[in-house]
C-alpha cells in the first residue's frame, strides 16, 4: 500500500531531508522538493517482496529512501543485473513511456521506496513546469550516462 508524504509520515523536515538526497531529485530547493512530496507515495517492503514484475506495465518511478533493491531477469536465480541503494532511483522509463517493465525489481533487504506515478508526473509537468524540467534534465544525464558507459564497454554493456 502506498502513503502520500507527509507530517504524519515522519515530520516533513526529515521527508524533505530524504528527498534532498535523492540524485534524481538533488536541483531541487526546499520549495520545489515540498511540491514534489506532495506526489510521492511511501511503501516499506520486507526483504525478498517484488517491486514490479518483468513484463507488467511501468506506471510509476521509484526511488529508494532507505535499504537495496536488486534489478534481475525474473526467473534467474542468477547475480542481479543492478543492486540499487538509498538515493537511487529505478523504473524511470515508465515516467517516458509506460511500455511492460524490461526486468523484475525486488527488495534485497528490508526497505522503504518513494513512488512518483506517470499521471503525476504529467500533472507536475502542467502544474509546475520549471521542477519537471530539472528532474527530466536528472534523467536525461543519467541515460546519457548509460549509454557512454555501454558504449566504452567492449561488450557494449553497462
């Protein structure tokens, strides 16, 4: 189930602190960061719960407040493609483009996520233009991250 940050979810200084922290969200002044909690979902997962499955249709991004999230191939009990940490994100395609999730994300330890869904972000879009530019220019950097890296990787792999 998922919370809507707020007082009652830990005081808003300490759930703005966490935001703060956050890569994805680090541009953000205090103002913008309010703003942004106010479409964040809260979920705490026990070690081992499934985030999403591979294949399900990505609605939402998730950034991990506290704990790891492992990215895997659903069924291979092999190593994880990513272990993510606190003030990492995961799931961001689904604020572009919705398509079925490419891999499964699971809580590889006890864990707390932040949820922001596409409709939400849209709605950030509409509503408060400048914050959703800073957070998809995060994102754009991120990619472009990605794919230099895959692209001086000899496999052509991250």
């Amino acid at each position: 189930m998922f919370k809507i940050f707020s007082a009652e979810s830990g005081g808003m200084d300490d759930a703005l602190r966490q935001l703060a922290s956050l890569t994805l969200l680090a541009d953000l002044a205090p103002r913008e960061l309010k703003v942004v909690s106010a479409l964040l979902h809260r979920r705490r997962l026990l070690a081992g719960e499934i985030v999403f499955d591979e294949g399900e249709e990505g609605q939402a991004i998730y950034f991990i407040l506290a704990g790891e999230v492992a990215i895997c191939r659903q069924g291979d009990g092999g190593s994880p493609i990513a272990s993510l940490h606190a003030g990492q994100s995961f799931g961001e395609l689904a604020l572009l483009d919705g398509v079925p999730r490419s891999a499964q994300a699971r809580a590889a330890s006890d864990c707390e996520l932040g949820a922001m869904f596409r409709g939400d972000f849209f709605r950030l879009m509409e509503s408060h233009a400048a914050i959703a530019a800073k957070i998809s220019f995060r994102l754009a950097r991120h990619y472009a991250g990605i794919v230099r890296q895959s692209a001086a990787s000899p496999e052509g792999r991250p």
